[in-house]
C-alpha cells in the first residue's frame, strides 16, 4: 500500500471513532467538553516522558488519557461543588491544563522533539514514515495500530448498549427509575472519549479531532431523530469528512487535516441549507 492510502486509512479508522463518541457528546451537551480534553492531555504527555524518558514510550498513551479523564473529572466537580454552567467549568479547566502542559513541555522539553504544536495541529503527511515492525518486517503505521482497537472497543461498548446510552443521554430520571446509572454512564464515556483524543491526536491533531467529533454530530442531528440514527449518520458523515477531504488535499497538495475539516463544514452547510425547509415546517 502506499503512502497515500495509509493516510486515507488511518483517517478513515480516525473519523468513525470520533464520530461514535462525539455523537454521544453532543446529544448529551457536552461538546465543549471534547475540545477540553484533547487539549488537557498535554500535562500527561509531559509527566509520561518525565517518568519514561522516552517520546516513543508507551506509558506516553495511558498517561495522556489519564490526564484527559482527570480533565473530565474536574469540570464535574466544578459543576457539581461549586454549581458553575458547564461551559464555565470546560473553559476553566481546558485552559489552566493547557496552559500548564505548554509551559512545561516548552521549558522542561527544549532538548527533545516534543512539539506541543505539533500535537495541536497534526501532520497527517508524516503518518506512514513511523512504522510498526514485527520483527524486522513493516506492518503499517503506528497509529493504525494503535486507533484500531480503540475503535473496536468504542463499538463494542455503545453500540450493543444503544438502550442504555439513549436513555441516560435523553431521560436521565427515567433511566435511573429503570436502575440505570447515568453518572457510571458519564465516566464511562469520559474515558472513552479520553482514549479516542489520545489516540487520534498524535496522527491528525487535537483540532481535527474535535471537528471529526462535533462536525458529522451536529449534521446529523439536522434530520436523525434518535441516537442510533445520530451514531449511524454522524459516522456516514465522517467518512465522507475523511475521504473528501484526503481527495481534495491529494488534488490542491493541501494539507490533510485542514482539508478534512474544510470538507466536513461543507457538508454540515449544504445539509442545513437542504433541511432548512423541513425545520421551519
């Protein structure tokens, strides 16, 4: 396979996780909270490098997690404790975390190639040069190997639990009459979405990944009517998000990321201009 079609690949497995995720997100009201944490994971790269010594190491993705989860975790506490509107407690929380990871990485990290950046933007362009070998054999890029089972484990941990996941995103009093947990349900997709940022991030970048996250959700809640259709549509646009957008960066030499981005507001514009009729109905 060449070059081009790892990238097109790796974007593909990219979208339909944040799809899946931020769709759950954004019917919940949430979405702030995935630009949160893909922007708070920069103090755990940081104290996984510290810890590790290595930018390669392995501890680099549950530590960048962590950090995410715990982003998660505090703008909970903010608006539980201190009562403050969610969009009060993410920008909180998203800024005093980002500010510190930037701050320690650019002075702590000067002798390493660790580029905050880098992180943010991503350069789809530099996917296949970091290749997984087994043995002395390539077997495609690292981070095909490491978004493949995340997205496994997004599906199998949604999808086969739709009546769960519908009804503490719509009826949370009705789910808990029921026996249902909604705050379980709330950590839980926390940690999903924490895994899904991380993992993402390094190949396309953190602003890609709260596009392809809020993007393709909000497009297909101009027409689906419950959550799987939302998780079915927003996937169905994310693809065409990917897959457009690495066309239109192959045909200008654009880059990757932005051209995924661009092609996805297109489509959220041309679906709210086609809908526009129905909803003012």
């Amino acid at each position: 396979m060449n070059d081009s079609l790892w990238i097109l690949t790796v974007a593909i497995i990219a979208s339909i996780a944040c799809a899946l995720t931020g769709s759950t997100l954004v019917i919940r009201r949430q979405a702030l909270t995935a630009d949160a944490i893909s922007h708070a994971v920069l103090p755990g790269i940081f104290f996984a490098y510290s810890i590790s010594g290595g930018r390669n190491s392995f501890w680099l993705l549950p530590g960048a997690a962590a950090a995410g989860w715990f982003a998660a975790f505090l703008i909970q506490g903010l608006q539980s404790k201190l009562k403050l509107p969610s969009e009060s407690a993410t920008g909180l929380v998203f800024t005093a975390m980002f500010a510190l990871g930037v701050v320690l990485i650019s002075y702590y990290a000067r002798q390493v190639d660790l580029d905050a950046e880098c992180l943010l933007y991503g350069e789809m362009a530099y996917i296949p040069l970091e290749q997984f070998y087994l043995g002395d054999t390539p077997i495609g890029p690292k981070a095909l190997w490491v978004l493949t089972p995340v997205v496994l484990f997004c599906i199998i941990t949604l999808l086969p639990f739709y009546r769960y996941w519908n009804l503490i995103s719509f009826d949370s009093i009705q789910a808990r009459l029921l026996g249902y947990s909604p705050v379980w349900g709330h950590q839980w997709l926390m940690a999903l979405v924490s895994w899904v940022c991380v993992a993402a991030f390094q190949a396309v970048g953190a602003i890609l990944v709260v596009a392809l996250m809020v993007i393709p959700a909000q497009t297909a809640l101009l027409y689906a009517r419950n959550l799987k259709q939302v998780w079915i549509q927003a996937t169905l646009w994310a693809l065409v998000s990917a897959i457009g957008g690495w066309w239109l960066a192959e045909l200008l030499a654009a880059a990757y990321a932005a051209s995924i981005g661009l092609v996805s507001l297109v489509a959220f514009g041309a679906v709210f201009l086609f809908t526009m009729p129905r909803r003012n109905t």
